[in-house]
C-alpha cells in the first residue's frame, strides 16, 4: 500500500513537472531510532529536483520493507 501510494503521488508531481512546474522533492523520516542511517541521510539532503535520486540512489520511499518513510513534493520557490 505504501509503495502505491508514494507512486500515485509522485505520477502527480511529474504530471505537474510536465505542464511547466519546477518540482521539488523531499524525503521525510519518522524520526525516531528505529530510522534507518541511510533514510536519515536521505531526510538531511533536504528539497531536491524531482527527477533526482536520493544519496542512497532511490527514487522515493518505501525503499525496503518496514519503510515508514513519506515524500513530501512542492514546486520549487522561485529564487
């Protein structure tokens, strides 16, 4: 369920991305000690371009089973 739901999600953003929007995503741990060392790492890159892969080289949460992480997506603030 989590890997659909990060999916539809993302397939919204692109959507957005293609029509002209500069997109922008971030990964977003629980925050607790049960995170993962490469989901924290991939929580404290902070707003990166849609279409870039994360330091782990995934794409989007879930990234192995257990994952109880989310994607949080924005367009990007104009600078």
């Amino acid at each position: 369920l989590g890997n659909a739901y990060e999916y539809g999600n993302m397939l919204v953003a692109k959507v957005l991305q293609s029509s002209g929007l500069e997109m922008q995503k971030k990964w977003l741990s629980v925050g607790d000690e049960r995170v993962r060392p490469a989901h924290r790492a991939n929580q404290d890159q902070g707003w990166i371009p849609l279409d870039d892969a994360f330091q782990d080289g995934t794409d989007r949460p879930p990234s192995d089973p257990g994952c109880r992480c989310t994607l949080l997506m924005r367009r990007k603030p104009d600078a």
